[in-house]
C-alpha cells in the first residue's frame, strides 16, 4: 500500500450557486480560511452521500474541511 501525504484545510460554504438550467448541478461556493486572498474560493459539485447512501447537500454557514492528499512519491521533504 502506498503512504499518502495529506494536509486539512478548513472553510465554509459562502453560497449556494443554482445552476442555470435544470440538467446542470447546483454549487457549493467554500471559503478557504489558510489559502491565498486571491486563491481562498473554490467551487463544488454540492451533491454528496451520507452514511446511510442518501444524497445530501451543504447549506449556506456549514463547516467543512478540506483534504489535500498526494502519493508520497509525489511530494519532497522540506529542509529544515
């Protein structure tokens, strides 16, 4: 199995974007406290399953938490 190297970030959805025709899939806008100014939204598909299997959505206000994970062969090791 390969290691992962993964890093948490935390935000909150800013909006719900509804999409502009109805076979289009509505957004979720999330602000990303320890990014960039320039860099600090992203959008999302806001389609998600919960335990259960049931489809879910994010509300306006939630907290969310961001992973980042990429192969350990994919990252260096920063000098100290």
């Amino acid at each position: 199995m390969r290691k992962r190297n993964r890093k948490k970030l935390h935000g909150t959805v800013e909006k719900v974007i509804k999409p502009n025709y109805p076979s289009a899939t509505e957004k979720a806008q999330i602000g990303i406290q320890e990014a960039d100014h320039l860099y600090r939204e992203i959008r999302v598909d806001n389609e998600f399953t919960n335990e259960a299997g049931e489809k879910t959505s994010l509300k306006p206000g939630a907290e969310v938490d961001i992973v980042v994970e990429a192969d350990s062969d994919a990252t260096t090791k920063k000098p100290e």
